[in-house]
C-alpha cells in the first residue's frame, strides 16, 4: 500500500513521455489547436480531477479492496479460487465494469453532457486519454469503489489494473501509426489507436462504437466493434461535430463549464 502511489506515478509518467516522444517524432496526424495551450488545458483538467478524487475518495480503489481483503468480504472470498485466478478474473471483471460504464457514459443524456468533454478534443493524441472532466473522474471512481467491494477485488489485481487502464488509455489515443499486421493482431488482447480513435469520430454512429478502453472483447461480445472509419484515419474529422469551429475546446476554463451549458 505504501509504494502505490509510486509505481502508479511512475508507470504512468514512463508512458506518459514514451508516447510524447513517439508521436511528436513520427505523428498520424496534424494536430489543429495550438500544442502547448491543448497539452496544458488537458493535462490541467487530470490535475484538477486527481486533487479532487483524493479529496472524495482518501484511500482510492486500491485502498478499498485492501479492506474488503481484510474483512474477507466480496464473491471472490466466497469462492476457492488459487490467489493468481482471483487477481485475473478480477481484472477481467473490472474491465468489463469500465466498458458498461463507458456505454452508459454515452446512453444517458445527463453523463453524456459530462463526458462530451472528452470527445469535444478537436485532435486526437495522447492528452486526450487524460482530458476527462472531474465529475465524471468522480463518477466513475464511485463506480470501480463499489465495483470492488462487491467483487472482493485482491488489492494486487486492483494495482494492476489502474496500472493498465491509465497506460492502455494513453496508448490508445496515441497518434501513431502502428502497421496493418500489427494493429490486426494487437486487437485481439488490447484496444488499438486505430480502434478507438474511431470512437472520437464526429459520425455518431461512429463514436457510439469500440467503447473498450483496454481488453477489445466486450466490443466484440456485445456488437460495438467497428473495425474501420468511413473515411481514412488521417483525414476523419476528430471531435463533435457543433464544435468544430470553436477553439475554446482546448481551453481549461471552458472545458469545466461545458457541461453546464
């Protein structure tokens, strides 16, 4: 417990600047807004998100699965499972809760409003995988908290995961090119950019698919995988489509308000 904020912040600050680095030397894309005013904007509302979620929730995911670890409660410690099934499943099983999550995100107009802060990012890089609105940081903590006590969730499996969700995530709003052999095996085990940068499509039916943030499956199992965008990757329109000329997209203040407006 006492070194999980370590690793966490390493691990995410390790591919926070591999991507950077990745991107800027070899991008998809030409980004539209000014870098520096964006990367800050965004990086500011994680900042903001993080301060606020420690506030709310002291002892965060990883805490609360060490009680319920220690009070023995949840299905996990109801059932025979060897320690490293336990921690497997578990990940799998979060998940899958971050995919119906995700889904609802997008199917109740009220956290619509407050998850189309994300999608309002006119580009798409690895920013985009931090730019989320404090609320919906908050909402969805509460979601993984109570997710966690009632699965019993093994204090090693919930490291893992946030470890992986915050790296896939970055990863998977990448800018880069991965090649075609690559990308088509990579989709088996872990969300693509290619994949998911069709979700921030203008179309809307576009972006109401490949809602998985790390495994694919779920898309798979559930029919919301699209394997392509109607147009090519470097040309599609990045964002929603009422915002396309509004430059205040990128800015930190607006993106606080935007869900009340």
């Amino acid at each position: 417990m006492q070194y999980e904020p370590i690793i966490r912040f390493s691990c995410f600050f390790g591919v926070l600047v591999f991507m950077l680095l990745w991107e800027t030397m070899v991008p998809l894309r030409n980004l539209s807004a000014p870098r520096r005013i964006r990367w800050l904007s965004n990086v500011g509302l994680l900042v903001i998100g993080t301060v606020l979620l420690r506030a709310a929730f002291p002892m965060a995911a990883v805490g609360m699965a060490a009680i319920a670890e220690k009070q023995q409660f949840g299905l996990v410690h109801l059932s025979p499972l060897p320690p490293w099934q336990a921690v497997v499943l578990s990940i799998i099983a979060l998940d899958f809760i971050v995919y119906l999550n995700h889904v609802l995100f997008h199917a109740l107009p009220g956290l619509w409003r407050i998850h189309r802060v994300h999608h309002a990012d006119l580009d798409f890089d690895v920013t985009t995988g931090l730019r989320f609105h404090p609320f919906e940081i908050l909402l969805s903590m509460g979601v993984k908290v109570g997710s966690i006590l009632l699965l019993g969730t093994p204090v090693m499996a919930v490291l893992i995961f946030e470890v992986l969700l915050n790296a896939t995530s970055m990863f998977n709003h990448g800018n880069i090119h991965l090649p075609h052999r690559v990308d088509s095996r990579l989709r088996h085990i872990v969300v693509t950019p290619s994949m998911h940068r069709i979700h921030h499509s203008a179309i809307t039916q576009e972006t109401n698919s490949n809602f998985g943030f790390n495994l694919p499956w779920w898309d798979y199992l559930f029919g919301t995988y699209r394997a392509k965008p109607s147009v090519d990757a470097k040309t599609m329109t990045i964002g929603l489509s009422e915002y396309q000329k509004d430059w205040r997209v990128a800015q930190l203040p607006w993106m606080l308000a935007f869900p009340f407006f």
